[in-house]
C-alpha cells in the first residue's frame, strides 16, 4: 500500500492519505524474468529421437508389378473379389487364386477391401476377421465419397 503526498485541490486539511491501488512494478519485474526462464528452457525441453530407417531403393524395373486383389462386400451381404462372387468360406481361397494360383506366398501379398456405404459393420468384421485368421495381414481399407 502507499500514500498520497499531496490531497486533491480543495481539501484544505488533507495533505497525507492512504492510497489502495496496487503497485504493479514488482509483478510486471517478476512475469518478466519468468518469461526470459521459459524462453531460455523450451528449446532445451525438445526431445530428439533416433530413427534408423532403412535405405531407399528403387524397385527392379524388370520385375512384373502384380495387380492388386480387391474384396467388395455389397449391401445385401455378397462377396465379389474384382468380378467373381464369393462366399465367406471360401474367402481365402479365392483371394489366393485371384493373387495367382497356388502360389504359397500369397498371403505376402496385399488386399484391398471396400464396402458400400450402407454394409453393415458385422458383415465388414466377418470378412475383416476371416482375412486375418487365414493369414491376410497386408490389408488396405478403401473409401470413396459419397457425394
């Protein structure tokens, strides 16, 4: 707290009067070193991680780039790898004969499943799960928009 000095003009006994207002100097001093701490401190609180990433090659221009398989499940609950319907039993089989035949690394290779908007989220799951349970782990989820 502080005081007046001098009254106001026309308060002739008055010369000495307590003043409330605040003194502002010494929280405007210490928000101010604050401040310069915390600009001192932020860059040495980032973290830096360590990445080893593996080298980028190109692929061999002579190797055949293979189609991709793509599962569509319909509204009504029909299967359709590309043209060919299908059924959730043998859902692995034919997602290995439409990768190319018998091939045993067939499950190395990626699928692409879409479905229409109005599928229901078990049907999706089924045949998300029969995928995988067989041994599909490269799956790629498609969305288009509706407009």
């Amino acid at each position: 707290m502080g005081t007046k000095l001098a009254g106001p003009k026309g308060q002739g006994g008055k010369t000495i009067s307590q003043n409330a207002d605040i003194n502002v100097t010494p929280f405007v001093d210490i928000m101010l070193v604050l401040l310069i701490i915390f600009m001192v401190a932020a860059p040495l609180a980032t973290v830096s991680i360590r990445l080893d990433l593996p080298p980028a090659t190109p692929p061999d221009p002579n190797a055949e780039q293979k189609d991709p398989v793509y599962i569509t499940i319909q509204d009504t609950g029909s299967i359709f790898i590309a043209e060919k319907q299908t059924t959730i039993e043998t859902l692995a089989a034919d997602v290995c004969a439409a990768l190319g035949g018998g091939n045993p690394g067939c499950k190395e290779e990626r699928v692409f499943v879409r479905a229409q908007p109005e599928v229901k989220y078990n049907a999706f799951m089924e045949v998300m799960n029969d995928l995988q349970s067989n041994g599909f782990y490269k799956v790629g989820l498609l969305n288009e928009d509706i407009e």
